[in-house]
C-alpha cells in the first residue's frame, strides 16, 4: 500500500469495481479481452493520478482495484471508463454492433466497494497520532501488505 500526497492531503482510497456488459452477454474474450485488458491498463496515461492495481476480465464482467483520489467521485470515473471504452470497443470490434444494435455495450450501473486496511491498525494509528504529531514517539506503522 502506498499513501498518496497531494496538496494538503494524504490518501490511499482504493475501490474494488465490477460492471458487466448488456444483457451480461458473455462476449469479454478473445481479442475483445484482450484489447479491453490493455485500454484499461492504460488508464494511468490519460489519468495519471488514477492507477489501476488490478485487473481482471471475466467472459461475462469486469473487476478492477483501482486508487481514486478524493477530489473524484467514484461514479463519474468509472463513468468515463465504461463511455470511453464503450466507444473504442464498438469502432474496433464491427462484429458487436450485431449483439447489440444501439450504441451500447456495458449494462447501467456497477458494483463498488472500499479495500481498506484493517480496524486495529487504524486504532493504533490513532491512539499514538497525537505523540507522533509533537515529535515524542517515532511510529512505524506495519500494514502487512
């Protein structure tokens, strides 16, 4: 685990994401998945304070683990990746516009949920942040990651 700075903030905010395609059809494979698997292992480049962690693609859903920092709002970036890999996928892939016939592919809505670290090491953090704070006790902090 990696605590991000940015300015006036530290962060590590990481959402386990999942969204299927319409009618959770099972059409994530071959070169489909494999360009899918690509494109969003690419997302650092245009977003580069988004990082994906983890990737993977099942024929009929997608999980990610992915860091998003606090000024975003989860659902507008997974927004934003399902729009834009939509598109790329319909243009390079003629084939699905005869699965789906309007300008669609991934199912409304998605799955997320926080990965967190655990409780005890968030209490203890807390417990000894004030002696850390004035310079009295030097902490170092074991996450098991």
């Amino acid at each position: 685990m990696q605590i991000r700075l940015s300015a006036h903030r530290a962060y590590h905010h990481q959402y386990h994401l999942v969204w299927i395609p319409k009618y959770r059809k099972r059409v994530l494979k071959g070169d489909l998945k494999d360009f899918l698997a690509k494109r969003l292992g690419e997302i650092q480049e245009y977003h580069p304070d988004i990082e994906v962690e983890q990737c993977s693609i099942q024929v009929d859903h997608v999980h990610l683990v992915v860091v998003i920092p606090p000024q975003y709002a989860v659902s507008a970036i997974v927004g934003k990746i399902k729009a834009n890999t939509s598109r790329e996928i319909r243009q390079r892939f003629p084939w699905v516009k005869q699965v789906y016939w309007r300008n669609e592919f991934w199912s409304v809505g998605f799955f997320s949920s926080t990965v967190g670290i655990d409780e005890a090491v968030i209490k203890r953090y807390v417990e000894f942040q004030e002696k850390v704070d004035t310079g009295q006790l030097k902490l170092q902090l074991e996450f098991g990651f």
